[in-house]
C-alpha cells in the first residue's frame, strides 16, 4: 500500500506504508479496495493485512485491522488477539468510530462475520451482532453516525437491512426472492445491484423507510423481453435426520405438468457457500430449465443463509448428513409425475464436483449422468497440493498420516476415490490447468479411472482456466458440452 500527493494530474512522493514487509493488502487472492480507507480527517489509512509467512501463512485465516498514521508513519495493530479473519474497516462519517467484520474461530474461513465497533480514541471494542445469526457484508455508515446498511444471506436470501448502533436493532428493508450484491447511500435512497435466478445484474433505487425498490438500469431487457423465462418454487424438504431443507426447484419455461421432465440435482461447491438467488453465466438455473430440465438446488448441511450451527454440520463430516440431504431432495422431487425418475442427473463444482465423485460410487443407480467440475478425487493428496492448507486442516480434522486422529481418519474414508470400483454411470468431468485450489489432477485422476473402468467418460481441460471458467469463448464451450452431455444420456 502507498500513500502519494496527488494534485489532480499526477502523482507525486510516494511512499510505501508497508515497508519491508513481506505481506499483501489487500488480501490475496480475491481482497479488493474494501480492505483499505482512508480516516475522514485523511490523516491516517486503515488496512486489511495478513502478516504472516510460510508454513504459518499456510494455516492460518489470521488477517488483522492495521491502522497507519501518515504523520507519525507508525502502524499499530487493531486486531491484535482476535485470531480469525478481520477485514474490510469503514471510518464513522467523523472518524471517531470504525467498524469491521470478524470471523472468531482461528483457521475456519467460513465462521460467522461478526460486526465490531472500535471508539478510536479509547480503543474500546464492541461487537454490535451478537443477536443475529448471519454474516453481514458490504457496510455503510447512514451520515449522522448512528445507524449502518448492510447486506446479509437469510434463508436464500440476501437483503438489504439496518441496524441502529445504539440499540443494536437490526431490521430488513428489502424482501423478495433476489440477491442484492452490494448497497450504497445517495442522497435520501439507497442504490444497489441485484440478482435473480432469472435476472442478471441491474441497478435498483431503494427508499430505506418504506423498501420500495425502483429498478433504473435496464441493460438487458432487450434480450430478456424476447425470453420466457423458467418458474422458480421454493419448497422445505424433510431429511433423513428429520429436518427441513431448503430446495429451489426451476421447472422449464412453459412447464406442462401432464409432461415428463428429465431432472437435475444441483451439488453446491464450498461446502459452506450460499444455494441463494444467484445468476452464474455458468451454473445458470434458467439456461438448464430453459434446455428442458426440473433442476433441484437443496441448500444441503453446510450451506449458509441458515444460521451458523446448519453450516457448521458439514464440517469433519464430509460424504456424511450433507449427502442424505441431497438424496432426500431429489428422491422427494423425482415422485413428483412430472419427473421422469430413470432419466436424473446431478452436476456440481468444486465441493460439489466432489460430492458427484462420491455420488458416483453411492448412489444406488438413481442417476444416469453426471457431471463433476474441479472436484476433489483423492481427499488425502488434496490436503497437501491445494493452496488454501488451512481449509482442509479445518474440514478434514487434521492430517491423513495422523492415523490416531479418529477425526480425521474418519473424513478420509469418504475420499470419492474410495468408492470408485462402484463407478458404472456415464461422467463428464471438468478442469482448469491453473486450478490451484484443486488442482487438475484430481479431475485427471478421475477421468482416468472411470476409462479404466470402462465407465462412458469425458475429460474436458481448460489448459488457461483456473477454479473457475471465466473466459468468454471458454465459458461457450462449457455450455456447449455441459449441454450436450446431459442431452446424450438424459434425453436421447
């Protein structure tokens, strides 16, 4: 991070606030400039950093608050002893307070984002969210000080609320079935973008006092008034354990329920990610509803919007409740006599490209496709060769030659690989060669056994794509043998 004069035409005397240190900030790999503000008095920069290296780096979410006073060029720590992710500081409008998310449990990256308070000039800290069982994200202070907007992920859902400092009085202004990415003040409305399974990003107006949302952008109506779109319902699904889980269902445009359809069970990476009302230009509900597919997104254990104790569950528990939640969603819908049972699939990323690893050698011929993209196929080889050490250690419980850690023995008996000799339906399976949260191996390793199993495979590699397939002509290509995958052997 530098700091330089600036006079409207150039910049001048820069100076390196970080220097000799060996860090980033923002944070690698995805931090941007919500890890970095000025003070409002502009005598001072706070920062997100992670001042840690090698093997330590490697294992720990330990991110700290760094406050920087450019008069003084002294850094002090805000954060010191809070061991999990601190990050994206916001000054109140005087810069007597600053608020940041922290996450409290060391090495769990997906640990509830708590809100805390800092006064700057006693240095007391207050958590502010000890009542609400979510992650806030994307905070804004109201002028006066006394109040902050933010985004939040309830029940697949992410909506605008309030809260008031004082009281600590959280409301929701927005409701809907749509997720709002971001928010910001202009004037007396507030302005965010927004999603849907069936709308990509547009601009929307938003008066905090009544939630009334105006959209003002229109960027992509002129396709989308040419489409008809898919029907989205929402439905609690009881699981083997007895409780309910969250399912979208995306029945195809023009859905005839005297028909029968081919269905899609929807594997959600993560494992702790959002099922929400996300609009991928990959994993697009409305482009697989729209081919003439029922899609099943179960929001399985593990998933967040529901409170931190439902995310928690898959934790050390991977191929266990989270797989009997997904089986109970799509055995549920498949009664339905607009589904055609001999003709299901189930696709998935990441996370999910694992659970269709697993799924391929548990499924008890349910299905008759799959899809894996950058799973993970050999969970022991897994934990040393991705670069995030520190998610596996958490996940997994701990190494897999620690042999005496029940543990952790007991999440590598799920390694998909282990169950491969059951493989014996057609998979298409999907890498980049720049994958290095799960490197192209695993999905390699996979395409190869299923050859050596004579099992109907497909190995498709993108040599200049990382986890994630984000070039235009690349991302064409996906959809164009994602398709046609399920098409032979769902549909001919």
């Amino acid at each position: 991070v530098f700091v330089a004069n600036f006079t409207g035409g150039k910049v001048s005397n820069p100076i390196d606030i970080m220097p000799n240190e060996p860090y980033d900030s923002p944070l690698k790999p995805f931090g941007g400039m919500e890890e970095i503000t000025w003070s409002p008095c502009g005598k001072a920069i706070a920062y997100t950093c992670k001042k840690l290296t090698g093997k330590e780096y490697s294992f720990s979410t330990n991110s700290d608050i760094y406050l920087y006073n450019i008069e003084k060029a002294e850094t002090k720590n805000l954060t010191e002893g809070m061991m999990g992710y601190d990050k994206q500081p916001v000054f109140s409008p005087d810069g007597d307070k600053l608020l940041w998310l922290s996450m409290e449990r060391a090495g769990f990256e997906a640990d509830k984002d708590r809100v805390f308070m800092m006064d700057m000039e006693s240095g007391e800290k207050k958590y502010l969210t000890p009542n609400f069982d979510y992650s806030p994200s994307n905070i804004q202070w109201t002028p006066d000080g006394k109040s902050i907007y933010f985004i939040a992920g309830v029940e697949a859902t992410h909506q605008i609320y309030t809260m008031d400092i004082e009281s600590k009085e959280i409301k929701s202004i927005t409701e809907g079935l749509h997720d709002y990415h971001s928010v910001a003040i202009a004037g007396n409305v507030l302005i965010g973008d927004k999603v849907s399974m069936l709308s990509p990003a547009e601009i929307f107006s938003i008066d905090p006092q009544t939630g009334e949302q105006q959209q003002i952008s229109a960027i992509n109506n002129h396709i989308l008034e040419q489409l008809t779109m898919p029907t989205v319902e929402r439905r609690w699904i009881k699981s083997s354990d007895g409780k309910l889980v969250h399912t979208w269902v995306i029945l195809p445009p023009n859905f005839d329920k005297t028909k029968k359809y081919p269905a899609l069970l929807y594997c959600e990476g993560g494992p702790q990610s959002p099922v929400s009302q996300f609009w991928s230009y990959r994993w697009n509900f409305s482009i697989m509803a729209s081919n003439g597919y029922v899609v099943v997104a179960p929001a399985r254990r593990g998933s967040l919007t529901f409170g931190q104790a439902w995310t928690d569950e898959i934790s050390k528990d991977h191929g266990g409740q989270e797989m009997r939640d997904l089986l109970a969603a799509i055995d549920e819908v498949k009664q339905e006599p607009w589904v055609d049972e001999n003709r299901l699939g189930a696709i998935g990323a990441s996370y999910g490209g694992y659970t269709v690893f697993w799924m391929a050698g548990n499924h008890n011929k349910r299905f008759k496709a799959f899809i894996s993209h950058c799973g993970v196929f050999h969970s022991e080889m897994e934990y040393m060769t991705t670069e995030e050490m520190f998610f596996d250690e958490w996940e997994m419980g701990g190494a897999p030659w620690d042999t005496d850690n029940k543990v952790a023995m007991n999440s590598y008996k799920h390694s998909a690989h282990n169950f491969v000799k059951n493989w014996d339906t057609p998979i298409l399976v999907i890498h980049g060669g720049k994958d290095f949260r799960i490197p192209y191996t695993q999905g390699m390793a996979a395409f190869n056994a299923a050859q050596m199993l004579d099992v109907p495979s497909k190995f498709l590699f993108f040599p200049d794509e990382n986890h994630w397939v984000l070039k235009p002509q690349n991302g064409i290509l996906w959809q164009r043998e994602f398709k046609g995958w399920l098409d032979k052997w769902l549909k001919e």
